[in-house]
C-alpha cells in the first residue's frame, strides 16, 4: 500500500480539504459612510522574534529586529499620524514583552493590535494544547500590557494549523487574517459548519516581504525594484475600489521603513487618498463592519 | 566500473535521447479562416490538487488553492466571455471532483478540457501500470463529469515520463501538451516511429507561474513586474505572428486571477485583437488542424 | 521538556536579545565643516578569501577574486581619485598578503583600511580564543604591511558573535561597521553597559552584492537591473541628506567593477556631489566625529 | 588541528592560490585592420547534454535540448549570417554526435567550433587521467566531424579544474575561454610559470543564463527583463569599447533562442554596428591577434 496521495482515498483528501473552507461573501454593498472601498493596513512587528522563533541567536539578525523597534515602528507611527490613519499592529507577545512603552503609544494613537503568536512560533507543528497555551498567554499578555484584549488573530508566518479555527473559536475571536480563499472577507467554515469568524484575507501579493526580504545564507533577496512594488499595491487597490472590495497590505517595520522603501507606504497612501470615498479602517472594524452589513 | 554519465556508453545515451522526440513540424500555410496565426490560451486549473499532490494538508496553501476555483475561474471566464475567446482548462480529476458544477460552467461557455493527471502527481516517479490507471481513471472521470471525454493531456508539472506517449496512444489521445522541443506543432516520435499525436508545445517563457509564484519556505518570489510578464508574453506573439505560427499560454487560476495580475490577460488579448487575422482556437482545433493542414 | 523557542524562559530571551544592543543615537546636529550629511564609502576587497573561507579550491572562483584586485581595486582608486573622495577598505589579513603592494596604494591615495577578519571566516562559529587570535593576527599583519593600525571591524558576512563586541574592545577599537538596529551611527551597549565602541550601520539595502552576486550552484542569481540598483542607493542618500544624517554603503571590488556596473559608483558619487554640503570621510572619520559632537 | 580554512598554513593557501593565475596582459593598442574594439560572440550548444551530464533522462528536459539544435541553432545561424557576423560554437562532443549535420552547417558559415566536454561534465570531479581522456577523445570526436582541430576549450559550466591547465597545454590548445580574472585577454600562468595560453575571459554579467534559466525544481527563475538583459550587454560593449577592449559574450541556444529573446541578440549586433571601427571575429582568432599584437 502507497501512502502517496494519488493514491488516497476519496474520503481522505475530501476530508483534509474540508477542515477549514470558505463560506459565504462578506461583501457589503457600501462601507462605513458610504465609502466605497475599505483600506485595511497592517504591521506585523515580529523585531527579534524573527530570530528568536527559530531558536537563533544570531547578534546580527536580532540587531536587525532591533531596527524593527527603535526605527520602524516610530517611522511608521509618524506616516500614519501625518495622513491620520489608523491601522493593525500585529505582534508577537514576546516582542510586545521586549517593548512594552511602544505598544502603548500605538493604542495612544488609535491603532489596533491583534494577535500575532507567543514568539512567531509556527502553528503547523505543534499540538492542539501547546498551540491554544501560547495563544492564551499571548491574548492575556497583550491585554495586560496594553488593557484592551485582542480580537483577531494573524498566525506567524500564516502558518494556520488545523486546530487554529477551533482555538480561534474558543478563545472567542472576531476574525482571522491568515488565509487567502478570496480577495474579500468571508466567514470561515469548520468542516463544512459556519463559525461566525470572518477571515480579512491576506495575500503574498500584498506583503512587503515578498519583494523586499533577504536571507544571507538562504537566498532570498529583495530583486524588485521598490517603485515596483508601489504599482502593484496600487494596482491591487485601484481593482479594490473598483470592485467596491476591501484593500488589505500587510508590512513590517523591519523591510518597510528603510530610508529607500518608507516612501512605498507614503506615496501608496497618498494615492489612495486621491479618492475621496474610501474608509481606512483597522482590521478589526473593517471585519466587524463586513460582517454586520454583508449584502 | 563508474555509473557517472561521462561513462555511458553511446548505445546508452541515444536510446534515453531516442525514446521521445520531435518528428515532422505540422505548420499549415494558413490557420482556419485564413489567419495568419493561432492563439491556443490554457489554463492549469490545478485548485487544492497543488497542495494534495506531494501528501500536503496545509490549511493556508489549501485556502490558496481554493481561491483558484471560487475567485480565479470565474474571473477567467468573464475576461473570455467578454472578448469571446475560447481557450482551455486542463483539470487534474481530483480538481473537477471538488468542484464539479464549475468544469459544466467552463464546457458550458465553449471552452475545452483537458486531462492533467488524478491528482497533479508526477509522472516520473510512477511505475506504467499505476500512471496508466491514474490517467484512464482521470479520463473517465472528467467524461462522467462533463459528457465529453478529453482528447488531449498536459502532464501536471510537464513531467512527462518515459511510459507516458505509450499511453496516450492507447488512451487514443489526439494531441499533448507538455514537451518543448519547438515553438510550433509537430509529431511525436515514439523510438524514432511516428504517432500520430501532435505536440502543442508549451514554455516555460509563456507561463505565469514561472515570473509570478510564491514557495514561502522554497525560496521562490514573484520578482517579475507584472508589466514585465505582459511584455514577454505580447513579444512572444508579436513574433509568433510574424512567424504564421502558434502563441501558446499556459496560466493559472491561482497566479493570475489576482486584481494586480488580470490585467495581463486582459492586455494581452486586447493586444492581439488589434489583429485581425488571429485565429483564437482551443488546444483541440489548434492541434487537430496543425495535423490536417500540415505544410 | 521541549527546547523549541516557544518554550524558552523569559530569561533565556531576554538575554539571548540583551548580549549586544543598541544604546544612546550618536547624531551630531552637523558634521564636519558644517556639513549636513555624512557619506561614509566602504569597498570590501575579499578577493581570493571569498573561495578560500569555506576550505574552496575553484580555479574558477580563484580567479574571480583576482579580479577583484587585478582590475576591481584599480578602477574603483581611479574612480575615487578623479572625484577627491575618500572611502574604506575592508581587508581579510590574506588578501592583504595576497596583494602587499595594493594595500600602500590605498592608504597613499589617502583611504582607511579597516579589519575584515583573517581569511573572511564566519565568526559564530569560532570560540573566544580563536576568533580573538584571528582578529589580533589580522590587525598585526595589516599594520606590519602599511604602518597604520586599524581602529575599526567590519565583521567577514556581518557575522559577528556573541564574542567579538569583548574582543572589539580588548583590541582598542573605535567603531565597528557590521550591525544594522539603526540608520545612523550609535554606541553598542554589552549586557546593558555602554562600550564606547561606535555602530556605523550597515543594510543589506546599501550592499551591491544583495543585488548583482552570482552562485553558479546555490541559485542566486542577479536580477536587479544595474539602474535600479543606482536608484535603490540614490534613494538612501537623498533620505540621508534630508535627515541630516549617515549615508553608508558597502560595494565590493569583484561585484562592482565590471564595466557595467561601475558607472553605479560614478553615478552616485556624481549625485551625491550635486548637494555642496556634503561631507564624504572615512568611516573612522565619520564614527570619531558621530561620538563626538553626538547631539 | 582544525582543517578549517583559518588554521590553514600560509603555505598552503599560497599553494591553492597559485596554481592557475592571471599573467601579462594581452591588449593590443589596435585590434585588426586598426579596429578599436574586437567582439567575440559565442554560444555554448549544449542541447541535450544539459540533462545527460548529471545522469538525468527527463524526457521534458531532453525535449528542451532537442530545441536547441531543431530551433535553436538554425535562428542563431540566420541572425549572424543575416549581419555577416562569425562567432565561436563550444559543442559538447556528445552533442556534435546528436547533430553532426548541424556541425557542419556552423563551420561551413564560417564560424569556429571549440571544445566543450565529452558530455558537459564537472571537471573539478574528475581525475586527472579521466578529464585528459575526455578532451582528447572530444577534440578527435570534433575533428572527425567537421575536418577542422579545435584549438580553444570552454570548460563545461565553467568549470576549470586543478588539472585543466595541464591538459590544455598536452593538447596543445591556443587559448581558454572559461575563467575571470580580467576583462580582457591574458596570459595563463601555472604554478607561476607562463603557458603560452591566452585566456579569454568569460563573466556571469555576458552569459544569457544567468538571467533568463529556469530550473523548475531548483528554483531559479527567468526574472530579469529582456530588455534590461540586453542594457547590461550594451553597457558591457560599450565600455570595452571606451577602453579599446574586447567584448566577449556567452548565449546558449536553448535559452537566446526564443521569440521574446532572440532579439536581445538582434540588437545588440545592431547596436555594435553602429560603430564602424569593430571587429568581429572568432574566438580563436581573437585570441591570436592578441597573444601576437600584445601591447
């Protein structure tokens, strides 16, 4: 016997794509004061969670999350203030515990943070207990560091586990931002059954990493030119707006807010102010708007 | 004794060279209607099966693969509808089975299926018998589904095993799509012996996946700007057309369907409408008349 | 008891991430002459020690590094002479044996010639006694070749250890150019405690092998067009100069000296010489100048 | 004792070093009929060996080689003999056996045959007995073929092994075409002894592979432009003709020779002969001049 998957049964392969599902369109026909199109930006601010997830030490790597804290964030902070936007910072209990005064200063100015791990640990390897444990402990850390308790949840790496949704649930979450069944929010099924929980969907296309990261040893690096990047942020925004959808970016401090790349998020952001019917909002209203006025 | 390739012995390396190859080129004069260049557009419509196929049960990549069907097929299909452009959607069997009101949707509109394996699994790794079985049972499959059986085979990956033209002939196949040894169609030799099957080769150069695929632990990035994409794949055609000969695509529902990157197929289309004597055709005319009108 | 991060101590984290941090900016209000910006040049000659390092012996890659000092070096002095800038040459003890007569053209042309580890070795994988014997051996050896001793590391990869900031300090050194938690220079704290020792910071962003290298057999490849990596640089400086602050780069002979790419340094050089209040220095002149007259 | 590359002896480092080194320079002050610029194209036709070298017997991948030769070869032919342009061929002896038509096409258009390998191997795996047995059986396996002895090698992959030099000179060989050490010819040296051998060097920067390969498993991908490849190639030329160099330039038939591609070749000729004083010639023939005319 094979346990090569063309050699599955149809139950089994039925089975492991039915766990987690798209269910029905959360599509508002109009945003908050008719706008319409939704903005949703986020920070995952892993800093030296980066490196530490995978047990590194390295000095240079963890200098390098360094940078996330003391300069990015800041920088970023300032972009938004200057255009008054808010946004979603997801992060990292660890790194919220290494820079607790900032975490304070991004809820003083009117963002949100969500749920972003324990220490980025990636979900798809670890059992149901030790997976709801961290996630636990994270929602209680941030709450006490910040005193307001976290609603949604973007999993590390979008790493999504097959016990995340049933965590999600118990821990009584309002959206995931993980998944990318759909260009617009839509609520999550489990195993067919619908759970209330609206997934804000993510999209590599729509990640500064993807075009902006290096691994010295790993080979990755950041070919695309940055004014690239901007137009296809833009692109995927003015498809948004045309679409009456939700534009959903998701950045780090530690690739974005270098001296030759913050202006991506400058200049995106004043494109997009250009109209005047779009609604910049955090995850957590957009989610909760979409599900309260699906179409 | 060393088993190194430097020391094959010449009887060796021919028969692997041999066992495949390109025979007669098959370009007519003239494409149906008198155009002076066919356009075949396929679609790899691989869904959840790219995660399935190596044993994979991420939940996030599952979720990208069902993008595919529930976002990126029907966008294809309203691009093509609007131009009213067939084209051709090869589906793994497992696919289809996933979603089967879509493969009725897709014949429905006039386009054609084709076969791409049970569960997109390599065909090298395969012994005859079981590469056999996966494809009569896929064929089958896709018949039921439909109401027409598939004429013709894209390898999933394009792995085409050295079993694999053997079973196309007893499958009856008309035509394939997965070697590059031209730019236009031509006969497959089998052993240095015609077959009558016509090879609608494909390309790597004209293939979304190649400039536009994520492997977030993999190491691939989708560098390529999408204007860039559009560029390579207009000069393909510009050339194909100057040629009188074939611009064949392969993409996909996953890569393309995004609003930064639909508009590479809607410009490409467009561009090629601007002439007049283009033959939009599927898979199955382009090869059936490449074998009947060959020069 | 698992050892995964996610189970780690708070004390384990916090002191993996406390080893060597960033304490106080060193931002002076101005630079020397009243300058706005500072412009610190940095060339990285490896030459043969690129292949060496790793216990490599390619005739080919042999040659490349000697390319570097046949060809790469002079043309970048000539480069420098014809602009009057000065810069930073960072040498493994072995190329400068390699190549005595090459290190007293660059200290006569009036550049620093800064350490750059024995043979580009991997710090973190050395213990105490031995990276610090390399590094004492490789500060002798460029002294006894060009009678200046170096006062500053840039570490070989940027690898730098949980041992070289003591051994930075045991050595006397003024500044080290290998960590990247900030944009502009700043005081390097061990454990907690300030060192005196200079960060001049580098980013993989000002680093022309992110974009052009090439790894014949481990798949980096360089894609970024040779403008855009003038762009990407030009961007940094112009930020650099409107924050009044550091503009670093790091080139390497072997990268950037081809002639299609050395007009990436005369460019910006040129650029960069269009604004008069500009100050370009050495990295020691620029780290003594950040420590102080630190705002 | 540590065997690690920093606790290596002076001497044995000298030693590796020292084997293979760049030599006197071999510029002319004019190249012939008192051109300013000699221009050396050549293309490195390894059809189907790419897969054979490695023991591969993919039958897509062969397919991929069989377009080298079917496609490949007879456009790159129509190009240069369209613009009376000669150029250098390096086939590997197993692929001449493939297509000894082909071979002879190619010499009776003018243009020179070189050495390759036997099946494209790695030299730097071979003993010395087995790589001198290659060659020599390769130069006999060329002669036989065309009438004409090779007298230049390009190493496979560039891959110049510690014996190569050697066997060069035992083979009598007037030049090499495989390592990097300068932009323009030298004379090799072994073991610090001058060979009478003149290098022509190659570089990644003139070699269409590295920017347009795909290697769909391996993850390198074709993500530099067509247009920005062939810039970089202008710039090349266009330095070595400011500085009365050579332009050397490495294509493959099966990745220049495409539709979207073939026009990187077609322009760039184009651009070259837009300046009246170059001189097209083999590689063999500039080699010649330039061991003879050194300055």
């Amino acid at each position: 016997m094979t346990d090569e998957a063309w050699g599955w049964e149809e139950a089994r392969w039925r089975d492991v794509v039915g766990r987690v599902r798209a269910g029905r369109p959360l599509r508002p026909d109009r945003w908050k004061d008719g706008a319409r199109c939704a903005v949703a930006l986020s920070f995952d601010a892993d800093h030296e969670t980066s490196e530490l997830r995978g047990g590194g030490t390295s000095v240079g790597r963890l200098a390098w999350g360094e940078f996330g804290a003391r300069v990015g964030v800041p920088k970023i902070l300032r972009v938004l203030a200057e255009r008054e936007i808010p946004a979603t910072f997801f992060v990292p209990a660890v790194a919220a515990l290494l820079h607790p005064a900032q975490q304070l200063e991004v809820i003083a100015a009117g963002h949100e943070i969500g749920l972003h791990g324990w220490i980025h640990e990636l979900n798809s390897g670890l059992e149901y207990e030790v997976e709801r444990d961290l996630l636990q402990r994270s929602a209680e850390t941030l709450e006490q560091l910040v005193g307001v308790r976290p609603v949604g949840l973007r999993t590390p790496s979008w790493d999504f586990s097959p016990h995340t949704l049933r965590i999600e649930q118990e821990l009584g979450l309002e959206y995931d931002s993980s998944l990318m069944a759909d260009e617009d929010c839509y609520e999550l099924l489990a195993d067919g059954e619908p759970t209330g929980i609206v997934e804000l969907p993510v999209e590599w296309i729509r990640d500064d990493a993807v075009y902006l990261a290096m691994d010295r040893f790993g080979g990755i690096r950041p070919h695309t030119p940055p004014h690239e990047v901007l137009a296809i942020f833009a692109c995927e925004f003015d498809r948004a707006y045309a679409d009456g959808g939700v534009f959903q970016l998701t950045l780090h401090p530690h690739v974005i807010a270098y001296r030759s790349r913050i202006g991506i998020l400058e200049d995106l952001i004043d494109h997009i102010r250009g109209h005047d019917d779009v609604w910049f909002a955090t995850h957590r209203d957009v989610a909760a708007w979409a599900r309260r006025h699906a179409a």
